[in-house]
C-alpha cells in the first residue's frame, strides 16, 4: 500500500492507494501551520500499513538530493512553512521511502501515467489558479536541474491595449502577475467566475496563456500539454488560447492539431494526488534497488 | 574508432577520434548543396574503420526514431537540403550506429563531459551567432520531445528605446530577429565585429539575452549555462547580461554566482565536433545493447 500527499497552499489531500493509482482512502485537511497540520496528516497515514509515501508539495522546495535541505520548503512567504523540514518531519514517525517532488511535476507524471498523455514519455501539465505552476515530464524523467523549474513567473510582452500593471510581488507583470486568478480579478474589479459572459476578458487570458505556451513549446518540446487549474474551467480560454498560439508561432514548428495537443487534465482534479502516489511508487522501487 | 560530423549551415567539420574526445583527423568542407558536401564528407570517413559515427545537425531535423522521416533535415530554407534524408545518405555507404542530434544538442553534451559543464548530468549550450540555437541536458539525456528544442525563437519583450522591427521572417521580433548577429548588423549599420567599442550596442545585445535567460532558468532550471557563437566572442556583453537578468529575475530563485554559473564553451570551438564524436560513443553503446 503506498501513501501520497498533495500539499497545497491552502488544503492537503492525503491518500493511501496502488501504483494503478486506484485510491482506497483520502482526506482533506486545510493547510494553516505545519505544527497543525501535518499531525492530522501522520495520523491518517498511522490507520494504514503504507511502504512508502509520495509528496507532491507546494513550492518553492528543495529537490536536490545532496543538498543538506533536501526535503525542505524553502522561500514561500507562507507563515510557518519558510525553511520548513517536509520529508524529515513525515520520515521521523514513517521510516519508509519517500518520493519528493513539487505538486505540478506529480500533476505531470498522473496525467502522463493515467491521464490526457497516458502512455507517453513527455508531458506538460500547467495549473492556471491562485497562482501558475507547470510540471513537466522529459522522456519518462520529472524535470529538475539546479532546482524545480518555476515557469509560472516568465516574462510576457503586454498586451498593446492592457495596461493593467501586474500582480507578481517579485515581477509585477511576469506571466502569473498577468494571467493568474488574483490579477484577473484585480484587474476587472471582480473574481473570474463573475465574468464568464465578458469574451474580452477571456481572449486576453488565451493572449498571454498562449505566449507562455509558445515558449514552453520552443523550450521544451511536450509531447502533450494539459491545462489545468480553476481559471481554465472557463473553457472559452482554450479557443483563444489556440488562436493566439497559431498567430504567435508563425507556422515555424509543426505540431499535432492544437485542440488535440493542448487539453484539459484526464483525471479532473485528481491528477496531484494520483501523481502522488507514483512517486511514492517511484520512491518503493528506487530502495529495492538499493 | 569513432566518426563525428558537425554539419553548419556554412560548413560540415569531420572527424574521427575517440570517446574520450581526442580528435587524430579532421577535415573542413564547404556546405553547399548534399550532392556536393556529402560524397566529400564520406570519402573522409573512407579512410578510417569508423565503428559509429556521430552527427550534430543544423535543423530542423527529424529525431524521433518512429517518425518514417527519422533522420531527415525537414523545413530548412537551404537549397537542397529541405526534406534530404540526412542519416540514410551517410548509412548507405556506412553501416554502422548512428547517433543524430541538432548541433547545439551535440555542443551541450561535448560540453557536459569536457568543457565548461564537466561532470554535470544538466546544462545548456546556446549559441549566438548568424542564428540562435540552444541544445540542453537534462539528467543526462539531451532533451527531445515532440521534437527538438527551438529555443532560438522564443519571444521577447521589446527595450523601450529599441525601434528595430526584427529579422525573423517567422516571428520578426523573436530573440534570434533582436539579438542574432544579422539583427545586430541590421539595427546599426555595420556588422557587429566593427561595433566593439560601441557600449550600447552591447547592452541592447545583454538585454535581449538576460530575458532569454531568465526563461531558460525558469523552465529548464540548467545546473550551468554555457554561451557561445560569434556573438559572445564579445567579451562585453556578459557583464550586461549578469546586470540585466539579476534585475529580471527580482531574487525569486536562487542560483549560483552568475559570473560562474553563465560561462563561455570550456571546448571553444569544439565544443559540437566533440559532442559529435560522443553522440556516435552512445549510439555504438546502443547498438551493443541490443
């Protein structure tokens, strides 16, 4: 039985399930301090006999193996989390594998491994919400180098007729302080789900969501992306999105037609979780070979 | 005995040596159209009992191995070269593995394994010359997708005292339309070998750059940077580029010294003939794996 967390900025989904990511049991918990949280979370895993357990967390964290802050949250403004020892914490009650990477990147590999890219090697997977994130699988490999990728605070070139001056607290009007939820409704005065009938708001979204997926593209080549996140359940984005894309991209790559290469997530709000659970997956057969 | 060729737009270098990069012969012959480049190319490798060869290639190039046109140069402008069968040309006379990248592909791993990212399983090689290309390791593999990187073309935000409409017959404005070195020559006047003492040209050119920077980091997240090509033969341009991407990136991500992290090619001008010599290591490990 394999354990999985999906730690997000503001609920953990925890889960206990198989590596065909069938889930046995979950539960939510809000995420407030790590000295409230995380106890709920060990006594949930305490109920079942868990080989290893997968993290799929909230960032900025710290993946790199030979790092004396592997396993940490590192610089997120979140009141209690900033330098915070994830993986030890959970490893002092469960002396089991662990399998740590961010959220978006555990997104990826659920979707690449069950979900819209089931079956290939690459993937992109984008979260559009409170804030933007990507994960992204590179032949059969979650991505890291130095660090995770952070590709939600690109930079975009402004929309000629937006001058709305951006949300990013770091860049001002960097991708998510541009596209994300929060400046959505900064910027037209009130939350995304009010204007669903207003098509300008929308069309600008697919502009700059389109810019970024153009460098993505350029940059890394998916094999398939998948658009995620509560800003994308406005559906009308992905038309724009395809347009702009279309025009930005100037016939100079050839890829499948877009509607079938740029979709939404196959497993709907569970591809965290169930990414989760392969990394723990993941984490079970790395020991053996140990 | 290992063959490499490193095929450029201007001119194909070949050589033979070992995987451990030392070259014993080389030749230099004119790109012009296959019939004429190519025989010349395998008259070269005539002479030695090459076991596999390597090839670095300008593109685009078909590298998925289950596409009926793997091997191919595909949309290239060159006369003669578009749609040209590339890795069968030279297999027909060879029978030996052969492993077949972009150039920049090639110069990343050459660069990976002797060159200014020695013993790194992640870097990026880009190179700013007559074009823009980037080639990328990450975790060891060099990165393919759907295809192969484009980095070349990612789109920038316009300096807003730069009036320059671009050179990119795709994009115009794209990073190689602002930054490559017929936009250099195009924007001033001259051609950028007799601008040396002209600050402003350079810092536009680190301007332009440092974005380009800041995307890579953040969706890629290289353990080293390696910037070569013509252009970077300016040794000025660095500084701008250091000054220009702390200032973009606002101290979100944490990264090493940037004077030590965004370095010239370790190999010079080796740096894709050596990776050539590496990709036909590989593709000979291949063969004997199977």
């Amino acid at each position: 039985m394999l354990g999985a967390i999906e730690a997000g900025g503001t609920k953990f989904v925890c889960a206990v399930g198989d590596e065909k990511g069938r889930i046995t049991d979950r539960i939510q918990i809000p995420t407030t301090t790590p000295e409230e949280t995380l106890p709920k979370v060990i006594d949930f895993f305490k109920k079942y006999p868990v080989e290893a357990i997968g993290i799929g967390s909230f960032g900025p964290i710290d993946v790199n193996l030979e790092s004396p802050t592997y396993g940490y949250i590192t610089s997120t403004p979140k009141p209690g989390w900033r330098d915070y020892p994830f993986v030890q914490t959970i490893q002092d009650t469960f002396d089991v594998p662990i399998g740590f990477h961010t959220d978006v990147n555990a997104a990826a590999l659920g979707e690449a491994t069950f979900g819209a890219a089931k079956g290939l090697d690459s993937c992109l997977y984008i979260t559009v919400g409170t804030g933007i994130g990507a994960g992204v699988l590179v032949q059969g490999q979650l991505l890291q180098g130095y660090s995770h990728p952070e590709m939600g605070h690109i930079l975009v070139k402004r929309h000629p007729k937006d001058a709305y001056q951006g949300k990013c607290p770091y860049h001002g009007d960097c991708l998510e302080g541009m596209a994300a939820g929060p400046a959505i409704e900064a910027r037209w005065g009130v939350k995304g789900v009010r204007l669903a009938e207003r098509e300008e708001v929308w069309e600008l979204e697919g502009y700059y969501i389109a810019q970024a997926l153009m460098q993505y593209i350029l940059i890394l080549s998916p094999k398939k992306i998948i658009l995620g996140g509560g800003v994308m359940n406005q559906k009308q984005v992905f038309s724009f999105v395809y347009r702009y894309l279309e025009e930005f991209l100037g016939e100079y790559v050839s890829l499948p037609e877009l509607s079938e290469y740029i979709v939404s997530p196959g497993l709907g709000n569970d591809a965290g979780i169930t990414g989760a659970l392969l990394l723990g997956d993941r984490a079970r057969a790395e020991s053996r070979k140990e």
